[in-house]
C-alpha cells in the first residue's frame, strides 16, 4: 500500500457496471484540481486495498472513497464526500452530509437494480490513453 498516491483521494468502483463507469467519467470531468485517483474493485490493486482496509468485497455494493492513513467511506457517504471536491453545482450536495448514512436507502436501492437499469459490461473499462494517469 505504500505505492499509492498519499495526496490523492482514491475511488473504488464497480468496473463492470454502466452506471458506475459513467459517474467515474462525470467525476473525471469535474475533478479540476485532480484530486481523485480510481481503481476497480474487482481488480487485484482494487481487492488489495479492501483487504487493507478490512472491507469485505462480498459486502460492499457501492462505491468507496478511500483517503490513504485517514479513512475511508461509502454508499451515500462517500457520493457526498466526492461531490464536495468537484467543480460546478456538484458540491452543493456535501451540504446534505449531516444526513450520512440515513440516506443509504436511496443509495442500496439504486446498488441493487443498477445491473437492471443501466446494464453491465463483460469485463472492466480500459482508460484511454488521455485518462491512464487518473487510474492505479
């Protein structure tokens, strides 16, 4: 773990989901201060950093914003914790984090029927050559 950026927020997601690939390119394209870096989760790199943090995969639905040595979060947690550091209206959403984890309903409600609604890719998306730099 000691190879991961230590100034760099890291994303955890589902590789193979349409939806999640779509956010990961919204958060990329509102990332102007390039905070984030993002890994699959069915990667090895991606099962490597749950295991360090004790998250079991099997568990987790979602995704997950890892701050390497300060904490990680996820589901509607880790959503409003990303939008805070995007540009445009996005942070306007980190206003509504006093609620935390009350509002995972909405959040496993999506989870569980994303496959469903928004379809899932045979295997994990390959970042262009412009985007490489953005994953680990």
């Amino acid at each position: 773990m000691e190879n991961l950026p230590k100034d760099k927020k890291i994303i955890l997601f589902d590789g193979v989901c349409n939806l999640c690939d779509a956010s990961v390119q919204l958060i990329i394209k509102h990332d102007e201060n390039d905070v984030f870096r993002f890994v699959a989760l069915q990667s090895e790199l991606g099962q490597q950093i749950l295991k360090h943090i004790g998250v079991d995969i099997s568990v987790i639905e979602s995704i997950l914003l890892y701050e390497p040595g300060i904490a990680y979060y996820y589901k509607a947690e880790a959503v409003m914790r990303i939008s805070k550091n995007m540009n445009g209206w996005y942070p306007i959403l980190s206003y509504f984090s006093f609620l935390g984890k009350s509002v995972n309903f909405i959040y496993d409600f999506v989870a569980k029927n994303r496959y469903k609604w928004y379809g899932k890719k045979e295997s994990c998306m390959i970042p262009t050559p412009e985007l490489k730099s953005k994953f680990l």
